[in-house]
C-alpha cells in the first residue's frame, strides 16, 4: 500500500540586512582611493613624503600603504556601524565603490597623474 507523501515547502529563512556587505564592498573602494590620493600626494610634495617615509628603505609607500590601510579599516568599521541592521541600496554602492576604484587606477596612471 502506498501512502501518499507530500513534500513540505522549504524552511523560511530569515531575510538578512546588506548594510554589513554594502560596508564592505564600500569601503574597498575608499580605500583604492586612499591608496591613489596618498601616493599622488607624496609623489607631489616633499613635506608629505616625508611624513610617509615610516620605513626608509621602501620610501614613502610604506607610509601609504599603511595610512590608506587604517583609513580602509576606520571606514569599514563606521559604515559597518551605521548599516549593519539597514537593508541598503546594494547596486547604488556598488556603483559607487566602482567609481572610486576607476578613479584611483586613473590616478596612479602615469599620463594622467602627471597633470597634477
């Protein structure tokens, strides 16, 4: 004899908020920025390539890498603070931090980081 079965539907999931991946992926492109800004800025000014020279044998990259590392970090951690438990606009952010990674490989270009 066969019984009849009926399958069930899926456990519900619970819909989770962006904001943390929205910070993410936000911050990654902040700090592209950073790190073009930085280098462009040392790159242009004696004074500031001196304040970024935390390590002599590498120059002023050391200080680069690092200040735009610690500014990706601080910015991740306030907008994973704000929007955390907020569902954000993800393709808007998405188009953003696009932009600023765009941004910051035009920057550290030669011919075009030249002009400034």
């Amino acid at each position: 004899m066969m019984r009849n079965t009926q399958i069930g539907s899926p456990p519900e999931v619970p819909d989770l908020p962006n904001g943390a991946g929205a910070a993410a992926v936000l911050a990654a492109g902040v700090g592209c920025l950073l790190v073009a800004l930085l280098a462009l800025a040392a790159d242009r000014s004696a004074a500031v390539r001196e304040l970024l020279n935390f390590y002599p044998p590498t120059g002023p990259l050391s200080g680069v890498t690092t200040t735009a590392t610690a500014g990706w970090l601080a910015c991740w951690a306030g907008l994973d603070l704000f929007w955390r438990k907020r569902d954000v606009a993800l393709a808007q952010v998405c188009v953003l931090a696009v932009i600023l990674l765009v941004l910051s490989v035009l920057l550290t270009f030669p011919p075009l980081a030249d002009l400034f």
